[in-house]
C-alpha cells in the first residue's frame, strides 16, 4: 500500500490495516517502511484519534478518554 492509498483510508481502516500486518508478523516499523510514513505521524495520529499500541495483544486498541 502507498502512502496516498493509506491517508485516504478512514482510521478505523487504518489501525484495522496496522493490526492486520501486525497479526501476519510485521513490526511497526516495517510496515510505516513500507507505506513510507513515519513512525510519529501514525503515533500521533492514533493517539489523536484515542488508539494507542498495546505491547501485550501486539495491536491497536481504542482507549477511552
């Protein structure tokens, strides 16, 4: 996926997107590479949107406020 493809997609898509590649053994790392983002926009993005990266499930998860 591209970085236009990606920014154009909802962030629900988005952070089902991350999770997918994550599930499948991607790092978050490999796949910001390969959408060729950076790790600080998606970061900040999800957070701004109330998902944050859960260490333990190896997903996003939405928190609420």
């Amino acid at each position: 996926m591209d970085k236009k493809l990606f920014n154009s997609l909802t962030i629900i898509e988005q952070v089902n997107y991350f999770n997918e590649k994550l599930k499948e053994g991607f790092n978050i790392s490999e796949i910001c590479s390969d959408i060729n983002i950076s790790y600080n926009t998606i970061r900040h993005r999800f957070s701004k949107n109330f998902y944050t990266y859960n260490k333990l499930n190896n997903r996003y998860e939405c928190i609420e406020k």
